[in-house]
C-alpha cells in the first residue's frame, strides 16, 4: 500500500517515495454530455427522458451495455504498458455504488492484474455537492443542506472501506469531488466525520481532500494534515477561458499568464502544505487543432514540468473524448464521422442515443469503444514527460 510519511508519497514494500502520475476515466460510471458530444445535462435528466421513450428495462441494457464497452480490461493495460501511467482516478456517481460493486471489483481485478494504482473518487454524491453537471445537479447543492443526504454518503464511505481497506492497490480515496459551499465550516465537520468513517474500518489507505470552489481552496484545510494518510488535493484548469476554449483569441503564452505566473501560482499551494504532498486531481487543456495552434501543447509541457518541480503528483482530465472545441481534449479521441458526434441536427451526442438505441445500437455502441479512438497529442505528451 501507498501512505503519508515526512511529507512523501512512500510505498511502503519498499519505503521508496512514490509519485502518482496518470489519467481519470471521466465518463465511465458518472456520465458527462460533453464527453458524448452533446449537452451538458444531469445524469438523471438523460436517465429520465431515456426510461420514458423506451423504457426501465432497456435502460438497464443501455446502462450495462455502456458500463462493459467504454472501459475494459484492454484499457488498463494500454494506460499502464502504453501510456506508462502508474495510477488511474476513478469518478463515480453513488448511484453506482447504491447498486452493487461488482463492476468496481471488475476495475480493480483489473488493475491488480496491471499494478495499477487507483484512487476512488465520489464524484457525484446524494443531493449534489456543487451545482453543476458532473455532479449529477441540476444547479443547487442539495447535500449540504439535507442531513439525510450527509448519512447516505457516510453510509456509502463505509461500505466502500469495509469492502476496499484490504487492497494492495488502492492509492486512497476522493472523498468528495469539487465541493462548492459558502460555509467552509459545515464541510471541514463533514470531512470529519466522513474521515472517522473510514478510520473505524481499521483503514489506513491515504484519503484525499479536495479544496473548496471546484477544488480551489485549500486555505480551511491545513488541520488535517496533522494526521496520518491525508493528502490535500487541488483541481487546475487556470486559465479557464483558455484551457476549456472557452474564449478562442487566447493564446499561451500572454502578457498575463506565462510559465513563471503558472510555477507562482501553484508555489502558493506549495507554500501552504509545508513538506507534505499535493495531489492535482484534474487538469487538462483543449486542443484547437491536432498539434495544438493556440499553444496549448507548450501550456501542458509547462505544467507538467512544473508539478514535477514541486513534487505534485497528478491525473489528466481524461483518458477518453469526443473531439470537441470546448472542454479538456482526452489522451485518446473519437474524431470519425458518426450521426452521434455531429451537431447538425436540434438533438445532437447522447440525447440523440434516446430515439435511435433500439435502431441503431451498433452504430452508438461503436462511438464508445477504445478501438474506434486514436492516441491525440495530449496523449503523446503525457506518456513522454
């Protein structure tokens, strides 16, 4: 197992320093539209309209259909031989988990079988913990203000830790992704509570800490690191308009953010944790075109490097995508010609899904499956530096 010592990431087989470096499997078991090349609407939104136009039963054959073709055994292996990446993060939606684990136990077989190391990450709780989409939220935060929602996450960390606390593997767990709360208080108390859980399990693995605002703020958290196995983690997308494309005239490098602003900005997180370690749960770019026209490559090279000289560990934002020209682009891309991707038509990615599934489900099946995606120069450039 990996644990927390004199400030290290250590494997404790050997006592060398380990430093995680590798890639979320976003989409898998917490669906995203952008990642389907489609809208960015709740999970349950989708799950909804899909139940009411074909119904409860196909839905759990498109569910089970999509959870077996998108991530498989073979993806593993070509993250850790391919890639050269030691460690995947795995966003979950705790539906997923309120279900049963067998497709967890699968994942983990998996990455037994590989020696790949792996964070489980709750990404989208009971009643939403941010307002966004890939939180399964339709714009309010629900968890935080119904103490029902608290105990069914409580309940859900311990039976993850009872089922898990044994695996060799197991990097640690994302307790809590992107919490977005005015009341800092009310989520230091939650991750109490939520990290006493897992101890009483007699479980040591590392627990990771995410910042409040979308993994920002790390300023409330400086207590726990008093303790053993924590690890306070941080989300990067700094400079949003650029890295997500959202405003496309800006380049890398500018007059306002260059690579001294980029090591200056993150030496504060560095600054705050002392001698312990950092873990940069997220991070990732979009490329304008292949070989990335805007700077975005040298902005990723950049980053890296600079993780790399503050001894951050770090997961890319993510293994797979759609191509699209807003939001990170994933280390493999779909980039073929398919009615799913095109956004010529009203309905247009997954929503799309609803009315062809019956019809046309090979077609939507191949959109999700690995051999239909390339290695993109995001992905080039993880597997070298």
């Amino acid at each position: 197992m990996l644990c927390v010592k004199d400030g290290k990431i250590i494997n404790l087989k050997d006592g060398r320093e380990f430093h995680l470096k590798g890639v979320n499997l976003g989409n898998w078991l917490l669906w995203e539209g952008w990642i389907f090349a489609g809208r960015n609407i709740p999970q349950k939104e989708f799950e909804i309209k899909f139940k009411r136009f074909n119904g409860k039963e196909e839905f759990k054959k498109f569910e089970k259909t999509f959870c077996t073709t998108f991530i498989k055994e073979s993806d593993i292996k070509f993250i850790k031989n391919s890639l050269k990446l030691n460690c995947v993060r795995l966003p979950m939606h705790y539906k997923i988990l309120n279900q049963n684990f067998d497709i967890i136990k699968k994942f983990i077989s998996w990455c037994n079988k590989y020696k790949v190391y792996y964070i489980l990450d709750l990404h989208a709780l009971p009643g939403s913990q941010n307002p966004d989409w890939h939180s399964d939220s339709d714009g309010s935060a629900f968890f935080f203000k119904d103490k029902n929602f608290q105990l069914q996450y409580y309940d859900l960390l311990n039976k993850i830790s009872s089922e898990f606390k044994n695996e060799e593997y197991l990097a640690g767990y994302d307790i809590m992704n992107e919490p977005v709360i005015k009341n800092k208080i009310l989520l230091k108390n939650i991750y109490r509570k939520a990290i006493e859980t897992i101890r009483k399990n007699s479980d040591n693995h590392i627990i990771f800490l995410e910042g409040n605002y979308w993994a920002t703020d790390i300023s409330f958290l400086k207590e726990f690191l008093r303790e053993q196995n924590i690890v306070l983690s941080i989300h990067y997308y700094h400079p949003l308009e650029f890295t997500f494309n959202f405003n496309k005239s800006i380049k890398y490098p500018n007059k306002s953010f260059t690579k001294n602003t980029m090591y200056k900005h993150l030496k504060r997180y560095k600054d705050f944790v002392d001698d312990n370690p950092i873990f940069v749960g997220e991070f990732g770019v979009n490329l304008r075109c292949d070989k990335g026209c805007y700077g975005e490559i040298r902005y990723l090279e950049d980053l890296i490097e600079t993780f790399k000289k503050l001894n951050f560990h770090y997961c890319y934002w993510t293994y797979k995508t759609i191509s699209y020209d807003i939001f990170p682009t994933g280390i493999l891309v779909y980039n073929k010609t398919s009615d799913y991707v095109s956004h010529n038509e009203t309905t247009f990615g997954w929503e799309k899904y609803i009315k062809d599934w019956k019809k046309k489900k090979k077609d939507i099946v191949a959109v999700w499956d690995t051999k239909n995606y390339r290695l993109s120069k995001i992905g080039e450039i993880i597997k070298n530096l």
